[in-house]
C-alpha cells in the first residue's frame, strides 16, 4: 500500500462509481444528482483541501482520503474506496499514516472529525477501527460524529 498526495484530479470520475455504488451514500440527500455536479462539487472540495489517492500493493487505485480543513487546527475526514478494496485493510494504513503526517508534520492540526450516517455500519466500524471514537449521535439528522485528537493519536501510536 502507498499513499500520494494530492488526490489526481482525472481519478473523480472512480471516485464517483464508488460513492454512487453504495446505496447508503448515493440515496442520501446530499449526494449530487448527477455527475456534472459531483464532478464540479469534487473539485472544488479537492481544490480547497488536502487530499490523498491510496494504491494497492499492485498500483491499483484502492481509495482516496480527503481532509477539508476547518479552521486552521481542524479537519473533517472523508475515505471512499472501490468495494473491491474492502476489508482488504488498505484504507486502515493509509488513514493511520495520513493521521500521522496532519498531527506531526508543517502546521500540525489538533483535531479530526468524521461525520458518518447512522446507516452506513461499514464507516462507523472503519471510523473506530482507525482509532476515532464516537463523540456524538445526532439522532435527528442521523449523523454519528467521530473524533481522532493529536493527543489520542499520540498515545495510541506510542
């Protein structure tokens, strides 16, 4: 598994298969209607964020990490992967060594978040997996939101 950073930008269109090939994701509310949307959403998102494209062991492309900036201190976490590269673990590295790069390198954030459906089990077990933990449940809008702080990424790295 490798990491590249940024996310490259002729690899939206995969990224868009993935999402929209989970019923989870592609029936909530605020994914976009069509492709043109997505595609000009995604670029602006990517051009306003840090972003890495995620490559299995033979190249292929197994996912993409995207960290939209919230403030100068926090991120929110965002992982899509093809469902080919699911439970293959390639996301739980690469999220633990990107966690690693945004909590130890040049301006290092404090906080990350995630904002997960409650309906989509598979990113609520992926969120703790990689170390975040349930801050959360907004029952109304049926979010969960998960946290990862540099002094919790620090102890369970030490």
């Amino acid at each position: 598994m490798t990491i590249s950073e940024p996310f490259p930008l002729e690899s939206i269109p995969d990224l868009y298969q993935w999402l929209a090939s989970v019923p989870a994701i592609a029936r909530a509310p605020e994914f976009p209607a069509d492709w043109p949307t997505f595609e000009a959403q995604m670029r602006e998102r990517l051009a306003a964020s840090r972003s890495w494209a995620v490559y299995s062991d033979d190249g292929s492309l197994a996912g993409a990490v995207i960290l939209e900036p919230w403030g100068t201190k926090a991120g929110q976490a965002y992982v899509a992967s093809p469902k080919w590269a699911w439970g293959k673990k390639y996301l739980d590295q690469a999220v633990r060594e990107i966690m690693g790069i945004v909590f130890t390198g040049e301006k290092p954030l404090n906080y990350v978040i995630g904002l997960v459906r409650d309906t989509n089990r598979v990113a609520r077990l992926f969120n703790l997996r990689v170390g975040m933990r349930l801050k959360n449940v907004f029952p109304d809008d049926g979010y969960r939101a998960y946290e990862l702080t540099r002094e919790q990424w620090k102890g369970a790295a030490a």
